[in-house]
C-alpha cells in the first residue's frame, strides 16, 4: 500500500502589485508565506501522523515550497518540485478582468473557463496524471504533496463527491462523509492507494 498525504499550503502575504510588472500567473506563483503562514506551516507539519515521510513533492509555486520546507527539515528530505501540481490558471492580467460568478460557473460547468485559463476538468486531468506518476515512482511510501486548495478539491472530485453544506466543503468518499469544513490553510488528506493505484481509503486531517 502507498500513502500520499495531499496538503494545502499556508497562509500567504498580502502585497500590492500595482507596480509589479510581471504577468498575473507570475506574481501569483511568486506570492510567498506571511509570518503567520510560516507559524502556521512549522506547527501543521510536527503533526504526528506526518511523522516517517519518504518523499516530498511540492508544486512550483513559492507559498508551497515554503510549506513544503518544514516537513522536508524534519524528515532531512528534499523537496521534488513538480508544475503540474500547481494552482489552477485563471488565464487573466488582472483580478478586476476575473468574472463575479467565476468561481460558480468552474464549479457548475467543469470545462468553462476564460481567456488561456485553466477549466476544472483540465486542472483535475492535469493534477491526476502527476499523482498516478508519483504513485508509479513511489510503490509502498509515505509521500507529501503540497498543492493548492482549488487544485486539491478538483483532484479529489475524481474520487469524491464534493458538496457544500453550511457554507463548507463536504468530501464524500464511497458514501461516506470524509472531511466536512473548509480547506483551511495546511488542512491535510490521507489517501491510501493498492498496488494498482486505486484509491482504497481517503481521511482528512485538519
């Protein structure tokens, strides 16, 4: 049995771009961890169940990494860092251009998206192939993935059933109620997988 543990980065800075020349997609890659964030990471990761790690990937965005750097120092690991667990690709210049409904239209219709964005059905195809790679590589480990919170609900919905309830997000795996809250900063996903890759069990961990 493989375990990946699929975990959300923590709380970014907020910063004024105005003077930023860099594309959207850039500075967004770029946004990196507040002090709280890096405080938020340090505690997460001395979680117990993430005792043991084998091996680590992060997404190529800085805020992962920067989360990814706890874990790897206590298990004296490196961090493989992999694009295609990035976030999602709003395809826009500017947060004014992004559409009021956007968020419920990707939600309601999983290929719509605008300009050269990504649509849900593309983000969760991409984030799928790079886990069915990882879990090619990695037969009978205990693997951390860091990724994104949009990211990470797309990938789950091949296995789940997302739902909202109560303004929170609801993760129903083979009918059962797995997690039931809001992806908070660092909230954490056990995914247990046979030798053939399929998902046997799934539990959150917030």
């Amino acid at each position: 049995m493989t375990t990946i543990y699929l975990i959300r980065h923590s709380k970014p800075l907020k910063v004024n771009n105005n003077s930023n020349k860099d594309s959207f997609q850039i500075q967004n890659e770029k946004s990196s961890l507040s002090v709280e964030g890096e405080n938020i990471a340090r505690e997460k990761m001395n979680n117990k169940e993430l005792s043991n790690i084998d091996i680590i990937y992060s997404s190529n965005y800085v805020r992962a990494i920067q989360t990814a750097k706890y874990l790897a120092e206590k298990n004296n690991l490196e961090i493989n860092v992999d694009s295609e667990l990035g976030e999602r690709k709003f395809g826009i210049d500017s947060w004014d251009e992004l559409p009021e409904e956007f968020e419920k239209m990707q939600v309601m219709d999983e290929n719509y998206k605008i300009g050269n964005g990504e649509s849900q059905a593309e983000v969760r195809n991409r984030m799928y192939r790079a886990i069915m790679r990882i879990l090619d590589d990695n037969k009978d480990k205990r693997i951390a993935v860091f990724g994104h919170a949009t990211g990470i609900a797309f990938l789950l919905k091949h296995w789940c059933n997302i739902e909202i309830r109560e303004g929170k997000g609801c993760v129903v795996f083979n009918g059962k109620i797995v997690f039931n809250d809001i992806l908070n900063y660092c909230v954490t996903f056990k995914l247990e997988f046979d030798d053939n890759n399929q998902l046997i069990d799934i539990t959150g961990i917030n």
